[in-house]
C-alpha cells in the first residue's frame, strides 16, 4: 500500500472526509494535499522522518534553533512591553529587561485537568515569571497540584511534590510575588 492510499484509508475510517465532520470534510483534503507533495518527493525513511519533524516543528510556529534574544527578535507590543517574534511564549519587560518564558510550567491536577496560570505557594506567595536560565533548555515542567474547594467558586491548590518546583528551579530564575492585598 502507498503512502497515499494508507493516508486515505485512514482518514476516511475516521470519518474526516464527511461533510458533518470537523471544517466540512475539509481537513481530509487539507491533510490529502500535504500527503501527495510529501509522497511526491520521493523521500527514503530517513529523509521522510527529518522531513517530517521539521515540518511538524514549523507549522505549530516552533523554532528549530536556540533563540538569540538580540533585539531583532523582539516586537513592542505596548509601552516597554515585548513578545518574542520567533517564540510568542516569551517576553520581556522593557528593551533591556530579562526575558521570561510563560509556558515554563502547567499545572495538573488529581482529575487530570491542565491549567494555565499563577502558581500559587506559601502565604499567599505565587510565582509570577519564569526567567531563561539558557534559551538551548527551556521545557515545559508539569507541576502537579492537590485542588480542593474552599468556597462556591474559590478553589485552592498546593504543589502535591515540591521537587517538581526545584525542577523548574534548573532551568528558570524565579520571579516571586508577594501576597496580594484584599480590601476587607
């Protein structure tokens, strides 16, 4: 079986032809198109999969080299704010400021749901930047969390293993916060 009839097979078994399913069957041939250049090409396993990876890589907007963080690299986007223009994951508070990478952590909680956000800690302290140690080691570190209600609509989460924080540690200097005043 070719390429494009396993690729053709396998998108009609999941129903990504049919015009009720996600973009009206669309998808289907969207992925059919990029299966024929690609089988067009004549690639050998070896070059098909660095083929592959590289492609993977570009269409999801990653970078394949290590940031520079040179000034060519960065859009203002509001006064003294700027974001990455080969990573929009990080940022940096004014021309000279410490870049700092946003999706250096999530959170998980005991049901398996990911979360986005602060990282909350002890006595109301949080983790509110994450700066690049080194642009070559920049993960994303899952930080586990136990979530329990406080009240109707407040939740509260603690790190269930603070060794997943001392990972972060390696690869980020830590911004932390301190407890945020409420009005009572």
């Amino acid at each position: 079986m070719s390429l494009i009839q396993h690729a053709e097979t396998e998108l009609k078994l999941a129903g990504l032809f049919d015009k009720d399913s996600d973009y009206g069957g669309m998808l289907g041939d969207s992925v059919m198109e990029l299966i024929k250049v690609f089988s067009e090409q004549g690639h050998s396993g070896c070059s098909a999969s660095m083929v592959s990876n590289l492609f993977d890589s570009l269409s999801r907007f990653k970078q394949i080299t290590p940031l520079t963080l040179k000034d060519d690299e960065w859009n203002e986007f509001g006064e003294g704010m700027f974001q990455n223009k080969r990573r929009s994951s990080v940022f940096k508070d004014g021309k000279d400021g410490r870049a700092y990478f946003i999706d250096a952590y999530y959170k998980k909680t005991q049901t398996g749901s990911t979360l986005s956000g602060s990282l909350d800690l002890k006595g109301g302290t949080r983790v509110s930047k994450c700066y690049i140690k080194d642009v070559k080691s920049m993960p994303t570190i899952c930080i586990d969390v136990i979530e329990t209600e406080v009240s109707k609509d407040n939740w509260d989460m603690v790190i269930k293993d603070m060794e997943q924080l001392n990972k972060l540690k390696e690869h980020y200097d830590l911004e932390i916060s301190p407890p945020r005043l409420t009005k009572g």
